[in-house]
C-alpha cells in the first residue's frame, strides 16, 4: 500500500485532492489499519473542508479498532477544526483512556 502513498502524495502537490484521496483509498483497501493512509485521508477530508465526511471516517476507524486511540484521536482532529472544542476535548481525553 506504500505506493498509493506516494502517488497521493504526488497528487496532492499537483492540487488533484479528488485523486490523491482515491490513491489512499486503495491503501486502506488493501490494509484498513494502515495508519499514515488513514492520517493523510483524514487531513485531506478535513483540508477539503468534507469535516462530515472526515468523522464518519473517524468512526469507521474507531469501529474497526475500537480498543484502539486513533480513531477517538480522529474525531478529536474533526472536532476541534469544526471548533466543537468540548466535544472534542472528551473525543482526546477518551483516546487517552485506552
């Protein structure tokens, strides 16, 4: 999955965000819990100002691992940038409790 990676990464500095987000789409399609893609979709949506489409992928992350913090950390990243920053202060602080 390494590869799409480095093609979204090329896409993105040529500006094609609709591309680069379907290079990390087959990263994760082939490992869900690959971490650095779930990371660049999830700054991608949020950039792209898709902040619903950004926590439904949070979600996602936090139903597919959910004894593990970085989809809670996910939400808290959505969260603060749409400045919900209580609910996403208890979206962190419950990533920490795990």
């Amino acid at each position: 999955p390494i590869v799409y990676i480095h093609l979204a990464k090329a896409n993105a500095l040529l500006g094609d965000d609709v591309t680069a987000r379907n290079n990390l789409q087959k990263a994760l399609s082939i490992d869900p819990n690959f971490v650095v893609a779930q990371r660049a979709l999830l700054a991608s949506l949020i950039r792209s100002g898709k902040t619903d489409q950004a926590l439904a992928f949070a979600k996602q992350v936090q139903q597919l691992k959910p004894s593990i913090a970085y989809g809670f950390g996910y939400e808290g990243d959505v969260l603060a940038w749409q400045k919900h920053y209580a609910e996403a202060a208890k979206a962190f602080q419950r990533s920490l409790q795990l």
